[in-house]
C-alpha cells in the first residue's frame, strides 16, 4: 500500500513539474542508498537475509499526484480521503487566476482534513502572516515555501512533512485504542450482567410454558415480564455495541457549530454505561446551550479520556486499602474574562469563554508531576494500564480549537481540569 501521498496544486504545469521531480529525485537518491546500505551488510558478512535499512521500505511507498487548480486539487483530496487513502502533504500555489486562490483552497482542505500537512509557495507577499493565521487559525501542520523553490528545501519537506503525518496519525491510533482499551472492561462487565440476565430470565419462560394446564389468555400474562425483560436487555446490548462502533469510528467530522452540552451529554451516557460502578456521574449546566466551532468527534473523546483518568484517580490509582469510587462532576458555565481575572489564569486571554470542568475526588496529583502530565507517554499507571498519551492529545486537541486549559489539584483530595472555549 502506497503510505506517502503527495498532491501538488499549481496552475503553472513546469512548477507542478518541478516539484514532483525533485521530490522524486530525493526519494530516488535514499532508495539507492538503501542499496549501498544493503550492500554493506553483505560485504560485512552478514546474511543476504538481513533487513534492509529501516526507510528503505518507507521511501519506495510514496505516489505523487498534480493538480492544475484549487477545485480539481481539493476534488482529488477528497476522493483520496473517502478512498482511506489521503493525500499526507499538498502543496499549495498562492496565486491562482481563474478558480479558487491558494488561501480558498487551502482552507477547504483544512476544513476535510485537519491533520494534512500543507506547504503554501508563494512568490510575493500576496498575504500577511497574520491574514493567513486569521484564515485558517495558527498550526503546526502548515508552512510557507518562498518562489524561487530549492529543489533540495522541497525534497527535506516532502519527506520531514510526510513522516510527520504517518507518525501523528499512528499516534491517534494508538490513543484510540488506548480510549476503547479503558472502556472495554466496563462494557465487557454490563455485557455479562445483560447475558445472565436473558439467561434467568429465559429459564424462566422456560420452566413456565412446562406448567400443564395453563389457558393461553394465563400464558400471556405469566410470559409478558420476561418478555418485557429480555427484550430491554436486548436493547441495552445493542446500545453497547453502537459505543463501541461509534468509538472505534475513525470517521473524522467536519468543523461545524456543535452544541458542548449536547457532547458532554453524550460522553458521560457513554461513561455511566463503562466506568466502574463506584463513580458517581453528574453535569450542571448554568446554560441552556453552548454553541462552540468544533470537531465534534475530537472534543468527545477529549472528554472521555478527561473522564476516563478521573475515574481511575478514584479507582485502579488509590492506594491498597482505601475504598473505590468518588464522583465526577462536569460544570458548564458562560464567563467574561476582564483583563484583571483573565491574567490571574495562565495564558488564557480576556474574552467570552463557555468554561466547563471535568472535577474528581480521586487521589490528586503531586505539584512535582504536573509540569509532565501533557508530556507523551507520561503514565503513573504502570505498562499494562496507561499509555500516558490521553493528556498529550487532549492537549493538542484544545489546540486545535483554540482552547484553553486550567488545571487544580490536591493530592489526597482531587483534581479539577477546566477548559475554556471561546464562545463561537
Ligand atoms: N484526574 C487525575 N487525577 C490524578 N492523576 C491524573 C489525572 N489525570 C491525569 N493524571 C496523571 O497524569 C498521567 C498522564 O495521564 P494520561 O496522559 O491520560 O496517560 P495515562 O492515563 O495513560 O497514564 C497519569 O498517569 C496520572 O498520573
Ligand atoms: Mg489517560
């Protein structure tokens, strides 16, 4: 399977040109020198066996398309993306007459796909830094390559863009699993509670229609409640898999209006239903919606790995002895930051802000570890039980969002997170 994909968008055919050879030249050059690395090993004595250099594999994977304007670049962006085969970098000509510009365009392909990674080229200052960050927000997946073009330059970006892509999106991955990995245990717990409970209540029905003598009108009436039983088991049963199927979901929705309490609603549905028993869920909300810009399906699984740690905070992570459980309570609320109570939080600028806590009872965290929780692969958990990437994306979620996040914790008591949203 082709892992590198790279579409290049420019009206002018000998830039296109350009740039897909020298890309190809450079990814041509490491796939010899994957060959003189292979030669050494077997001058070296080793077996011809022997794997070849690790990007060897990597480099031969890479297809580059072209695309001579914005419409019919974001048309194939889009085909590739339905085809689970996306486009990893695009370069973007700013200057386009006729269609769509390189700023249109690249918004459009931001908007399908928020992970790719775009290299605008650009001749003149057409736009300012600041139009293009007020376009299309400040990122860390964007960059500008100034005409004439280094053949050298575009080959080190293909490649270092491309990796970047592959490894971000591997990381998700693993997140993923890491969020339905913490869940399954409380799914697979309710299953099991349903399964038994069809069970009984089958032997029952059972055990009834052996009863000699019944009149069907007193059948009817004895088999009604199982029947009531099994068939809301039945629905709950189907509900757990529609979970699991939503979560393990790699479906990503567009940038939309969403409704935070229509999300956190959501979330917490699914944690009443898979964390342990002994947590205690609630949201209170001084609102009656919270309209924020969104991916709906990144802010949710934000919140659910927020939920997901509290609940461990009050269960898997107290110490031998203390009892299980505490409560998880989620506030919403809509707030002016003044510049006095917005220099009081850090790096949260004034302005409107729907503000909304995810707060546990649970063990806390020492003042020590905090400036590395967001770190990746920081866990306290041990191996088996945490992967320490849920704090890492959550951060780079809000990120994305141009949110904001406050933290408060008292070891022995509990933790807040708070989070504020601009107000959309
Ligand atoms: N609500 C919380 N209460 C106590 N500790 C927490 C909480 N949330 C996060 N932590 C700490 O931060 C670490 C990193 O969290 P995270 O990135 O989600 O990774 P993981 O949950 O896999 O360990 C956790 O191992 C834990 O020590
Ligand atoms: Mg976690």
């Amino acid at each position: 399977m082709i892992e590198r994909r790279i579409l290049v968008i420019d009206d002018q055919k000998d830039v296109r040109e350009a740039i897909a050879v020298a890309i190809e030249r450079s990814f041509a050059v490491d796939e010899s020198q994957a060959l003189v690395d292979k030669m050494k090993a077997r001058l070296g004595g080793r077996s011809s066996e022997s794997p070849a250099a690790p990007h060897s594999h990597s480099v031969m994977n890479y297809a580059v398309d072209t695309a001579p304007g914005g419409r019919e670049g974001w048309d194939m962006a889009c085909a590739a993306l339905d085809d689970g085969v996306p486009y990893s970098l695009i370069f973007v000509d700013m200057r386009m007459p006729g269609g769509w510009d390189g700023l249109e365009t690249m918004k459009r392909l931001f908007d399908m796909d928020r992970k790719v990674q775009i290299v605008l080229c650009t001749a003149f200052s057409d736009y300012s830094w600041k139009e293009i960050v007020e376009a299309v927000g400040k990122r860390d997946n964007l960059l500008i390559l100034k005409k004439p073009f280094d053949n050298v330059e575009v080959a080190q970006m293909a490649l270092a863009l491309t990796e970047k892509y592959l490894a971000e999106e591997h990381l998700l991955h693993s997140q993923k699993m890491e969020t339905i990995g913490a869940l399954s245990a409380g799914l697979a717990h309710d299953f099991n509670n349903i399964i038994s409970s069809v069970q009984a209540t089958v032997s029952s029905m059972v055990f009834t229609l052996d009863i000699a003598g019944m009149s069907k009108e007193q059948l009817k009436d004895e088999l009604s409640s199982d029947i009531a039983t099994v068939t809301e088991a039945v629905k709950q049963g189907a509900e757990m898999v529609q979970i699991l199927l939503s979560l393990s979901k790699r479906q990503e929705l567009p940038l939309a209006p969403v409704d935070l309490i229509e999300l956190v609603d959501r979330v917490l549905n699914i944690c009443r239903r898979t964390l342990d028993k002994s947590v205690e869920v609630a949201f209170n909300h001084s609102v009656d919606s919270a309209v924020i810009n969104a991916y709906p399906v990144q802010i949710e699984e934000m919140l659910l790995n927020l939920c997901i740690n509290a609940s461990h905070a009050m269960t898997i992570m107290r110490p031998d002895g203390e009892l299980c459980g505490g409560n998880l309570a989620l506030s919403l609320e809509r707030i002016v930051l003044d510049i006095d109570l917005a220099g009081k939080i850090t790096e949260v600028p004034p302005g409107e802000y729907f503000r909304l806590s995810v707060s546990d009872t649970g063990v806390g965290i020492k003042p020590e570890l905090i400036s590395q929780i967001f770190d990746p692969f920081f866990t306290t958990k041990g191996e088996k039980k945490g992967t320490g990437l849920g704090l890492s994306m959550v951060f780079s979620i809000l990120e994305k969002h141009n949110a904001f996040l406050d933290l408060q914790s008292k070891p022995g008591v509990g933790t807040t997170f708070i989070i504020f949203f601009p107000v959309g």
